[in-house]
C-alpha cells in the first residue's frame, strides 16, 4: 500500500505529514506501508492508493483517488482516528 501526502507546494507542511504519518503507522504496529510526499501538481491519479492532504486542497487531491482530509494538519489524535478508519476500512488493522 502506498500514501501519497500532498500539499500546495510539496515541502515542509506534506514532509511533517509524512513524518506524523509514520510515527502513527509505526504506533498501530503497520509495516510494509509506504508513505511519501509531494506537491499537488505532481500527484498523478494512481500515484498511491491512498492520499493525504488537509483540507484546504482535499476537493482537488480527492479527483485523484481516496482521501484523506485533515482539518488540523499538525492533530495527531484527528490523523490517527482517520489511518486507523482507513485501515479498517482496507482490512488491514
């Protein structure tokens, strides 16, 4: 499985994501999940199986495929209810 964070311009705000992101995944024991980051131009459909962005870009990240859409960015608790929504969801939590 692949996550695909994405931001306006592709640098800090996505990095700390992906980095949040994997310590989340890491705290619920999930390996074999990769996760990277990038600009919103530069996400292609099918680029990940999933995608992350928060929710100002979530209307225009969620034409390329599942999303998920965080209001506070920086809210570990808000981005571990939803990987750990969305990894139900998939069956592989």
């Amino acid at each position: 499985m692949k996550i695909l964070v994405c931001c306006g311009s592709g640098l800090g705000s996505s990095f700390m994501m992906e980095i949040n992101i994997k310590n989340v995944l890491k705290e619920l024991g999930m390996t074999g999940i990769e996760v990277s980051h990038s600009d919103l131009s530069s996400a292609t459909r099918g680029s990940a199986d999933v995608f992350v962005a928060t929710r100002d870009i979530a209307p225009e990240v969620a034409k390329l495929g599942e999303t998920i859409s965080l209001n506070n960015m920086i809210d570990k608790k808000e981005l571990t209810e939803k990987l750990t929504a969305m990894l139900q969801e998939k069956g592989l939590l």
